[in-house]
C-alpha cells in the first residue's frame, strides 16, 4: 500500500488515517488495472492477496469480480504470497515499497520498524525480494513491479529488466512527487498487459539452498530454532527449507 499512488506519511495507508479511505479507493483502482491488464494478456484466472498490515485494505465489493480476493493475515511463512502454488503463470506486485534503509525512498522499510536489514546468502532483501523467492520455490516468475521510483530499481536490480511503473518519487525528506492515481492506473494496465504477454522472458527469481539468512534488527527477539547471535543486533539462521527460513524471520524480526 505504501507503493500507491499519491500515498506519502504512514497515516495515509493507517486504519485511523485521516486520508485511509480514499486511499483504499487507491488501492482498489491500481489493483483492477492490474487484473484487467492480465485478462487483455489472456490470463484464465487471477488471485489478488491483499499484503498490506492486517491485509484487510481493499474493500472486498471494490475488486473486480474476474478475480479471486485472499484476504486477512495468516500465520504463514508465505504471508504477503499467501495463495501461490505451482499453477500460476506471472507474479505482479503493485503498491510496493523498498527496503529498509534505502536512500530516495517513500516509506522504506523491511517487514516492520525493528528490520534494519534482512539478508539471504549475502543477498539484501526487500519485501518483494523474498516474496519473489516464494513464488520462485513455485516456479513463477515476478513480471511487473509498481512503487516508488527507488523500489522500482531496487527490483530491478534484484530481477533484472521486469516491466514497472514508478508512479512516483521522493523529495527532499518527506515528499513525494507523482502521477495522478488515474494516470498510474493506466501505466499499470498497459504494463501488466505487457509483461503477462512477455512473461516467457522471465526467470524465477531463486537463491541457492542452504538459505543463510541475516537478520539484522534494533531489538532482539528470542532466537528460534537453531539460530545464533553472533553480536548483538544480528541473528544468523541456516536451512534448507525457505519457508522454514521465514519462520525463522517472522518469529525473529
Ligand atoms: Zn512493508
């Protein structure tokens, strides 16, 4: 959610938020643009998981009725990617963030506030970062990316050339500069039509097993599993099970 259109503060994608209402509207076009460029591109069926906090944002009546809406949040490795299975064609992410510490960005961060960096054999992920690793495990390639200028050449940099709209980008500290949700809407439809066509040209974004993950973070949680702590701040988890590796994040982050 922090990847729309127009949004800017924390309030704007936050349930007590003066302007959360109009946003979800927000949220609810990007996401039918998305649908309706994959079924111009022939998909047959379309799943739309809503990721954003207790992931109960787009307002069910809202979404196109050709797709299929998972929401509310499990307590699922697969969190963000709840719903994927080796069936699907195509990954779109829309709405979508950068990570943690990233310079230039609109609401950076990685999963919550205590992340400082989240990492998969020396990898730095985003949030689109390991939850492309989850549609990798299905063999599902990532084909489109949506956000701020900043995530967009962060998933660039991560998935190589995917198709992306950057619908904005940030000023100064605390600004964002951008297209008007209607012109966003219409760079999304046109690119997901584009990429869902194209898709044989992308891979499945994959990380060799064992996944060694870092996590560093600005409290500590109690360490799970086998996980150490080689410093403070910094927790180290290895396994070959990427869904057992998030657990490991999800419990430590
Ligand atoms: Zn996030």
């Amino acid at each position: 959610m922090e990847g729309l259109a127009g949004v800017v503060t924390g309030s704007d994608v936050s349930a007590n938020g003066r302007d959360y209402e109009h946003f979800r509207t927000i949220m609810a076009g990007e996401t039918n643009a998305a649908i309706e460029g994959a079924f111009r591109a022939g998909a047959t069926a379309v799943l739309v998981r809503d990721s954003h906090g207790g992931k109960q944002n787009l307002r069910p009546g809202d979404v196109d009725p050709r797709a299929m809406l998972l929401r509310g949040a499990t307590a699922d490795p697969k969190n963000m990617m709840e719903g994927i299975d080796d069936t699907f064609g195509a990954a779109v992410f829309i709405g979508y963030h950068a990570k943690a510490g990233t310079p230039e960005a609109i609401l950076a961060h990685t999963s919550n506030g205590n992340v400082i960096d989240f990492s998969i054999n020396g990898v730095s992920l985003p949030e689109a970062g390991y939850n492309a690793l989850v549609a990798g495990l299905h063999d599902v390639p990532v084909v489109f990316v949506a956000g701020d200028r900043a995530f967009v050449d962060q998933a660039r940099g991560l998935f190589g050339p995917v198709e992306g709209v950057a619908v904005k980008q940030a000023v100064g500290d605390g600004g964002s500069l951008g297209l008007s949700p209607a012109a966003a809407q219409d760079a999304i439809r046109a690119g997901v039509e584009k990429a869902v066509r194209g898709r044989a040209a992308m891979k499945p974004y994959k990380l060799s097993p064992p996944y060694r993950m870092v996590l560093k973070v600005r409290k500590d949680k109690p360490l799970y599993g086998h996980a150490t702590r080689p410093q403070a701040g910094e927790a180290v988890f290895v396994h070959d099970d990427l869904l057992e590796v998030l657990n490991a994040f999800n419990a430590m982050k």
